[in-house]
C-alpha cells in the first residue's frame, strides 16, 4: 500500500475542521495509506489531540502533531481582513521542520475536503520545480502579478492544496529566502504566505487542474461575471470532476444558519462521519433573522445583482442568498 505524505496546520479553533478535512480524506482514499504532519500552536486540546489519534487508529493511518514556536514567525505582518491567522505561515516551514528523509508532502487546508482519488496529484513530477499547485480563482489574477512584481504569465497560485519537493527547497534555502522576503515586502503583502510563495517561487512552480482544488468561490456571482464564457464552461467541467473542493472566503460550511453556498451536502456528510459531528457553528436566531431580514432588503432593492451564488446549468445547484 503506498505511503502519502500529508501536511496541515491549525490552531484549536480549526482542530475540528482539520479533523473533518482527514476524514473524508480517509474515506475518500481507503486503498492508501497516509503519514499525516499537523503543525499546531500548542492550543490544540487534549480532547482534540486524543480525537486525532482514534481518527488515525480508525482508519490504520498515522497522525503525528507537532507544536511549532511562535518565534518562528515574530514579526510576520496578519492581515485579518483576508481572514488570516499565525498558523498559516506554518507551511512555509515544512522543509526544515519535517523528517529529512520525507522528500515530498501534500498540504492541505482545513477548509478542504478530499472526495475523490489522491493519489494522481502525489504522483505529479517536479523535478527541479519547487511545488504545484493551482491557479487562484480571483478575477484580478494580473493585478496580484503586478502588485508582486512578474508577469502575469507565470500565473498566481492559490495556497489552499500544496504540492511540495521538499528536496528542491532544502538545496536552495528556500524557507530563508521566503521569510526575508515576508520582512522586506511586509507593506506589499495582502494574502501573506500566499504572496510570498507566489512572489519568491513564480518561476519555480508547476500548475495543475483546477479539480485538485476547486473553490467554492469560482461560483461566487462576482467572480463568475468577470470570466469568459470559455473559462465559465471550463469551471463547469472541473467542478463535475473535483477532486478537493475548497471552501474559500469568509462564510464557511460549518456556519449552518449563513452558509447557502455550494457542496455544503458534501461537507456536511463528512461531518456527520467524523468524531467532530458537533462542531458546526449555529448563529443565534436574532442574528440569523436580521440577516434574513438584510438579504431580503438587498434582493428587493438590487434584483438579486449582489446575490453572492449563480445559478448553474442543470440546476447543479441554485443559490440566490444575497452577501452580508
């Protein structure tokens, strides 16, 4: 049975849904078996911290925790608008703080899930190329470019799914490099880690489909609008064939009472198989009516031009819940 690499970070608020981001990669990938790293900020609990190890018993994987110093990353500016925490930067870590003898890993959001084979994407080629991994769903991609200083040919990579070649950035320093990089354009940064990688490695990357990490948010009615009829036909396509469905931006599947977005069936079924089935978030019915009552008044005054899902062909899915 072949070993897989896997790498996540969080703290204790995102335990569960890491939790039920392994599971349903468990679930999903029963004929494989996974080395599971989760770099943490020592707040995880000792409930959460035993529920890992049932996970990883039930399923003959293994889970290995491992608390990283703050001080590693003292000084790395957190934008909280784009709903980033320390964890995050956590990644960027892992070739100096994995085993030696792990020449690659997989990292992988919480807010993912897996829902189909994962053995395709660890099997990806990178040769002398730093990581894979697949282009950012945001209508401004040139504008990211620009701001970072390349071409917008080389492309601007979401950092939710992660192929590393760890091997690649032991011989070339490459977390050194990144984090001089952090304290030298620390005004310039917006998704932080993200820039980072996409700002130091634009030219040492390899991109894959984008069913490897497909966001939720490609659905978004803002973005959906801003693309060409031939890349809205190609985002169908890809969403029949997801692999990992991320579920990027501000409202998460967990928010049970806001969230009307797409795939949340998927999520929750993982939920309900996990050892977190209780973690949703259930917004307190005043703040759920009001928001009720906002969307309705959005709808009324904006004919549904601020609702924040289109309608896709085939009824796949059908969402007209306004934005916040």
């Amino acid at each position: 049975m072949e070993t897989i690499n896997i790498l996540c970070a969080t703290d204790n608020n995102y335990a569960p849904y890491c939790g039920i981001m392994l599971t349903s990669l468990f679930e999903s990938n029963k004929d494989c078996h996974f080395v599971v790293y989760v770099f943490e900020d020592g707040s995880v609990t000792d409930e959460n911290i035993q529920k890992y190890r049932c996970l990883a018993k039930k399923y003959g994987n293994e889970i290995v925790l491992k608390t990283i110093d703050e001080s590693m990353v003292k000084g790395f500016p957190i934008n909280e608008n784009a709903h980033i925490t320390v964890p995050t930067y956590y990644r960027l870590f892992a070739a100096d703080l994995l085993p030696k003898d792990v020449h690659k890993v997989i990292y992988l959001d919480c807010d993912v899930i897996v829902v189909g084979d994962i053995r395709p994407l660890w099997n990806v080629n990178l040769k002398d190329l730093a990581f894979a991994g697949i282009m950012d769903c945001t209508p401004l991609l040139d504008q990211s470019c620009n701001r970072l200083g390349y071409a917008s040919s080389y492309s601007y990579i979401n950092a939710g799914v992660l192929v590393y070649n760890l091997d690649c950035w032991r011989e070339n320093g490459l977390v050194e490099k990144i984090s001089g990089y952090i304290y030298e354009n620390d005004a310039n940064l917006i998704y932080m880690d993200q820039d980072a990688l996409n700002g130091v490695l634009f030219d040492k990357k390899k991109m894959l489909p984008e069913q490897y990490n497909f966001s939720t948010e490609f659905f978004e009615r803002n973005h959906w609008e801003s693309y060409l009829k031939e890349r809205q036909h190609h985002y169908m396509d890809e969403c029949i064939n997801a692999v990992i469905i991320h579920y990027q931006g501000r409202i998460k599947p967990w928010n049970i009472r806001n969230y009307r977005g797409p795939f949340f069936y998927k999520w929750d079924k993982y939920r309900k198989k996990s050892l977190w089935r209780s973690c949703v978030r259930i917004v307190p019915w005043h703040k759920h009516f009001a928001d009720r009552v906002k969307r309705c008044i959005y709808s009324i005054f904006y004919r549904y031009r601020n609702a924040q899902w289109i309608v896709l062909r085939k009824n796949r899915f059908c969402y007209k819940e306004c934005i916040i």
